[in-house]
C-alpha cells in the first residue's frame, strides 16, 4: 500500500500516544490561562464573564478539531470582545446575554461561509499599516477603558478616552481599596511574567488579590455584582429570538472581519511543526464552527488568540489535540469551580486587561510602518484615531476602505514602464521608455506592476506620445498576464486609435490564449481599434521578435509604397494585417 493511499493518510492523522500525552498535559496551562482571559473578554464585551467562560471551553474544543493551523487556539480575544462590546451598546442591558449569543452565531456562520467560498486569499489585501493602526487602537481603548474598574470608580464618556479622562479628572470617585486590589494584581503580573510561573501569571493574580479582599473584608465590587454564575455543566442554549436586530447583524461582520484576520497573523506567527503550509480557508472555516460552538453554549466570539497559542507553544504542544484537551480541561475546570467564579474581584480583571494591552503595543513594529512613507502613516494613524474616537465597528470599515485605497494607491504608483533593445550581442536589453515616439520608431515596451483599474491609468500617462509622429509602431510585451480588465482595454484601444491616424500600428505580444481570444476581431472593430496580437510560445521573447519583425516589416512597405515618404494619417489598414496569431 502506497504512502498516499486513503490509510495511510488516516494513520498520520491518527496520534502517537506519546505525542497525545504530551498534548493532554500541554494543554492544561491553556485552560488555566483561560479562566482569568475568558472572564475579562466578557467584562470587556459588556456582558456577564460566564459568556467569555462557555467560550473559553468551546472554541478550542471544536475550533482545534478543524483547524489546518495545528498550533492555533481559538479562544476569546481581546480585539473580537472590544467588538462585540461595541456592537451591543445600543441594546438593553437585560437583552445582553441573548445579542451576544446571537452575535457570536452570524459571526460563526459568516466564518464557514467565508471558508467554503475561499476568501482567504483576500486576508494580504488588508494593509499591514491599518492592521497595526486598528490593533494598537484596541489596545489603547482597552487600556482607557478599564482604568475606571481598575480604580472602582464610576465614568462617563461616550468612548474609553473619556471615561479615562473623567476618572484622571475627579480623584475624590476613586476607590482606595480598589485601587490597591488592582494595583497589586499588576504588581504580581509584573513579577511573575519572566519566571517560572508566566503561564499561570494570570490566575496567580486573579486568586490572591480577591483572597485579599475576602480575607481583610474589603468592599470592592466583584463578579457576581455583573451577572449570576451558573454552576455545573454548561447546556446548549436557544437565545430569545426578540433580541435580534440588524445592528447585530453589521456587528456580526465587523467581528467576523477582525478574527479573520488576526487569525492569519496567528497562522503565521505560529506555523505547522511539519513544515506543511496553513490552509487560510480552512483556517476561516475552523474559527467558523468555534463561534458556532461558542453560540450553541451560550458563549461570546472567539478567533485565533496570539497569546493562547503562544501559551500552547510554549507548553510542548506537538499537534491539534494540545488545543482540544485545552478545552475538556475548561469545561472540568468550570463544573468544579463555576461557584467560586462570582467571588472574583473586578480590579483584578482590569488589571489583567490593562496588563495584556500593553504587552501587545509593538512599538518597533510602529516605527517601521511610519519610516514606510506618508501612506503608511496615513493608515496607521487614520484607523488607530477612529479606533479610538469612533464604535469598532465604524473603525473596522474605514480600516477596509483605508486598505482598498492603499492597495490601489500602490498599484498607481507601482508601475514601470521600460523599453526593451537588442544590444551588439543580439541580447534584449532594459532602457528608459521614450516619452514621445519619432516618425518610423519601433518601440518594444515591457511593463512591470498591476494594469488594473488605477494602473492602466497610470499605463496610460507613462506611454510615449505618438504626437504627430508617422509610421510608428509599439509594441507592448504582455507575457504572464492572466487577466486584463475593461479599463486596460478602453487605454489601450485609444492608443492604438492615436497609432493608427498617423499610420501606426500597435503590438501586443506574449499573450495567453484566453487574452488572444479576449482581443477579436470583433471586439476591436467595436471600438474602432486596429492592432495586432502575437501569442506567447513557449520560448521566452519570440512572440515579441515576431511582432517586432512585423512591424518593421510594414514599415518598410509602407515607405516603398509612399516613395520613401512616411504614409499619410489615417486609412492605413490595406491588407498588410496580420491576424492574431501569427506570429
């Protein structure tokens, strides 16, 4: 039986039992890590911590069961929960818990879709600059926002700024015992980062600052005080279908939209122990089903989380299963202390929120965005400003758009346009193009960059000028171009126009079949275009020696035949055309 045979692959996905091992072992870390992260995304998303709990248990159960990404753990993370958060603002808060759960459902089910139609291949047009620019927002909201529960003090505001800024400007609503509760939880999450105890840093400063507080009977707000704690087993749940609306819709695409790209980041922070690439739709299709199973237990989004997956590397984890046993260690974890989850004090959730934002401020990746030009930082700062003064899901579109106008600023700008000669040695060699053609020129151009939408404008600018010039010819070296879209078409239709009244030609070489098709007879004369289309061979610049040859060849019997005078404008078709394909 050959290696890739049907049983083969089934025994390779089969684990050893030593790497299984590892994998139950490894994944207990994450799930301890869990506790503390899940309940701070659903005190940051809004809503009762239990949504960030039921989450923290299935979407690395069923998110690590389909993932191609075999080190990815697809848990709640900060940037999904700051979404969520501001997507169900507007709804009432006794109609939270059910939004949420619907949120998390659409945003699920957006995922799979996404998945299926193979849209991961549109992940790289999102600019890294307004990726950066958005992240750093979320970090900078989330470090705003929590300073009011850090300090147990009431805020108003309409965005985390100026909730912060209403707590730094009214000292006299801070609670002192609050304040020391959170303090020292940043204090021990400060200590242990660089020892031994980094993994479980987390819920080392979650326990012994609310045990503090039990033991010296202080009055500091606590868990229970946002949301009843259920204990036991956590059951699938059906949410009201009244607390639906269309506002949760558009947040379900936002939140869809930021896990979807920070789990590429993940894949590529975090590649595959075996060397074998990382599917991205697969990859979209797993963080689908996590969501999907988040909802179906009444849990919150969940996405590819940097720093879970770090933990599961950093743990030992050998395969996929690290991540799944992440998540049956979750669920244990919550049946046998659900009830001890209310007692947990709120500062020390900010505290740990406040300490993760600033852990994921990258200031080294900042600088070298803002060195990257002025449309770099026109992205960075254009979203990270409307992350912080506009709902998420505001900053999520700008972020779409700003990267769409970068993407065709780029192929704008990106594009060069250089001529191709024969040397004394008979070797096609690179020069600047002409700006403007003389009488009898033949030009070969080749070009480098996009010729869509923006670039064949900008095609269309670098072309040298036929002016008045006679008898010119261009030919212009297409080779590996798949697809020309109808803006190219309508530049390169008006060249040829401009060629032909001084009797010119154009040339266009080293096409597919499909673009040779694409340029017919019919089409062309549809316009009122003339010009002539050499197919690539299979030997690299023979199409364009034969366009070259053709068009010298013309030249020479439209000279004969004018008396070694150039022909006159217009009317230069004769029967010297040469039917696409011939050469």
């Amino acid at each position: 039986m050959t290696e890739g045979s049907a049983p083969a692959r089934r025994r390779r996905r089969l684990p050893r039992w030593r790497d299984l091992r590892t994998d139950i072992v490894a994944g207990l870390p994450g799930a301890i890590s869990s506790v503390p992260d899940g309940m701070a995304s659903g005190v940051l998303a809004g809503v009762n911590p239990v949504h960030g709990l039921y989450a923290s248990f299935a979407g690395p159960l069923v998110g690590g069961l389909t993932a191609s990404t075999r080190m990815m753990v697809i848990t709640t993370t900060s940037a999904a929960a700051l979404a969520a958060g501001s997507a169900l603002a507007t709804v009432a808060p006794e109609q939270r818990s059910d939004a949420i759960i619907w949120l998390t459902l659409i945003a699920g089910a957006l995922m799979v879709v996404a998945g299926l139609v193979r849209l991961g291949r549109y992940t790289r047009f999102v600019s890294h600059s307004v990726m950066t620019g958005f992240l750093t927002g979320v970090s900078v909201n989330i470090i705003f926002g929590q300073l009011p529960d850090l300090a147990g003090a009431d805020a108003s505001g309409a965005v985390a700024l100026l909730k912060a800024w209403d707590v730094i400007s009214h000292p006299e609503r801070i609670d002192p015992a609050s304040l020391l509760i959170g303090l020292s939880a940043l204090a021990l999450l400060i200590v242990l980062a660089k020892g031994r105890l980094a993994m479980v840093s987390s819920l080392i400063a979650l326990v012994i600052p609310t045990a503090a507080v039990a033991i010296l009977g202080l009055t500091v707000a606590d868990v229970s005080d946002v949301g009843t704690i259920p204990t036991g087993l956590p059951l699938p749940q059906i949410p009201d279908p009244g607390a639906l609306s269309l506002g949760l819709v558009g947040g379900a695409f936002a939140v869809a939209a930021i896990v979807l790209v920070q789990g590429a980041g993940v894949a590529e922070s975090a590649p595959n122990p075996s060397g074998r690439r990382s599917d991205a739709n697969r990859d979209f299709g797993a963080q689908g089903w996590g969501n999907v199973a988040s909802a179906a237990f009444g849990g919150m989004p969940v996405g590819g989380s940097v720093g879970q997956t770090a933990i599961n590397v950093a743990a030992g984890a050998r395969t996929h299963w690290a991540s799944v046993f992440s998540g049956v260690w979750m669920l244990l974890i919550l049946v046998v202390f659900a009830g001890l989850v209310g007692r947990v004090a709120m500062p020390t959730l900010a505290a740990i929120l406040i300490y993760a934002a600033i852990g994921s401020l990258n200031p080294a990746r900042i600088r070298t965005i803002w060195s990257a030009g002025a449309s770099s930082q026109i992205a960075l700062t254009a979203t990270f400003v409307a992350t912080l003064a506009l709902p998420v899901v505001v900053a999520v579109g700008i972020g779409v758009a700003l990267s769409l106008l970068v993407q065709l600023n780029q192929e704008a700008v990106d594009l060069k346009v250089v001529r191709l000669e024969r040397d004394e040695q008979g070797h096609l060699i690179e020069g600047p193009a002409p700006v403007a053609l003389a009488a009898g020129d033949v030009v070969v151009l080749d070009v480098y960059g996009s010729l869509f939408y923006a670039g064949a404008r900008t095609l269309q600018a670098r072309l040298p000028d036929p002016g008045l010039a006679t008898d010119a010819a261009v030919v212009l070296r297409l080779r590996g171009r798949t697809t020309l879209g109808v803006t190219f078409f309508t530049v390169v239709s008006d060249y040829a126009r401009r060629l032909e009244m001084n009797g010119g030609r154009l040339y266009l070489s080293g096409l597919g079949e499909d673009m040779v098709r694409y340029w017919d007879e019919e089409r062309l004369s549809g316009v009122g275009a003339a010009l002539e289309v050499f197919p690539a061979t299979e030997v690299l610049g023979e199409s364009t020696t034969h366009a070259m040859e053709a068009a010298t060849s013309r030249r020479v019997r439209h000279r004969s035949a004018t008396g070694g005078r150039p022909a006159a404008g217009g009317g230069t078709e004769g029967n010297d055309r040469r039917e696409p394909g011939s050469g």
